[in-house]
C-alpha cells in the first residue's frame, strides 16, 4: 500500500482499506439494483474491490473515492454485459432485405434535403441543433461544451426546430418531398 500513500499524502493504506470496506454495502445495492441477482452482484463488487486494490495509485484525489469506486462497478457491469451478449451461428442465420434501390435513393434524397435545410441555419442554431438531435447530449452538457448559458441553448434550440419544420414544410407544399415521403421526428 505504499503507492497509495505515495500518490494520496495525508492518507495512509488502512485509509484506504477502510473507505473501501465502508463503500462495500453502497456498492452491493446499486449492482444488485442493475443485476436483480445476489450472486451476480457479489461478484461484481468483488471484481471492483479487487480493480481498485490493483488500481490504487490512479486514484488522485481521496474525496472523488465515491465517483472512483462506482465507475469501476460500471464498467465492470458492461463487461458483464458483453460476456452474457448471445451469439448466433452466422451459418443459420436468414439475410434478407426488403430495401429496393428506389427506396434507397429516396432515403438518399430525403438526407440530403433535410443536411441542406440544417446547412442554411445559423452557425449557433445548427450547433446546437446537432448536438442535442444528432448527438444526444442534454442542455446542460451543450452549454458546457459550447461556454453558453443552458437558456440560451433552449433558445437557439428552439428557434432551429422552428426554421427548420418551416423549410421542410415549404418543401413538401413545393412537391419536393414526394406525397409519401415521411420525415421522422428527431426529438
């Protein structure tokens, strides 16, 4: 435990030890909580214990412990995940595809309308547009990425939503987009 001590001044491996021992119950609730499994869940907060034993000289800062700790469990939850993913036999698997070429193409077409109407938004508008619709980041982790108050992101927000229903609606009453051409809604 000497790297611990090394890495954390002020807090010695039985600080260590200790918090660990402490988190153990929060951990088991929240595992159980993903896994509805006692035995699964044991094992995961063993697994976290044992990585963060293994791991202990990347902890910097002995007040984010808590933060630390849970990341581990996440990431040990995932792992879980990918080992119980299923698996099909490719040789048994059926390939088929109800896509013509002309449904291709019009999907095509359908893109590149809707990334010309996003083109013609204003530079704020359209940045906030795809980060919110595309990417799927909240209001909050948008102001922060851009340094912009998170009104000001709803605002920008919803001043694109608007321009662009209003450019794609002309377009349809204009007959570009085709009488059957359906435009889902991102958000």
């Amino acid at each position: 435990m000497k790297a611990i001590e090394f890495i954390c001044p002020g807090y010695s491996g039985t600080t260590f030890k200790k918090q660990l021992e402490e988190m153990r119950p929060r951990l088991y609730k929240v595992a159980y909580s993903w896994c509805h499994a006692a035995d699964i869940a044991d094992d995961l907060v063993q697994d976290t214990v044992i990585k963060a034993i293994r791991n202990a000289n990347s902890l910097r800062d002995m007040n984010k412990m808590n933060s630390w700790l849970f990341t581990i469990l996440a990431n040990c939850w995932r792992d879980y995940l990918r080992q119980q993913k299923p698996t099909e036999d490719i040789d048994e698997c059926v390939f088929t595809n109800d896509d013509t070429p002309e449904l291709a193409q019009e999907r095509q077409n359908i893109t590149d309308i809707v990334q010309q109407a996003v083109a013609t938004l204003p530079q704020g508008q359209r940045q906030v547009l795809c980060l919110v619709d595309l990417e799927g980041f909240s209001y909050a982790e948008v102001a922060e990425i851009i340094g912009i108050p998170t009104g000001t992101v709803m605002s920008r927000l919803n001043r694109a939503r608007k321009a662009l229903s209003e450019q794609l609606l002309e377009l349809k009453e204009q007959n570009v987009l085709t009488q059957g051409t359906q435009i889902r809604i991102v958000k």
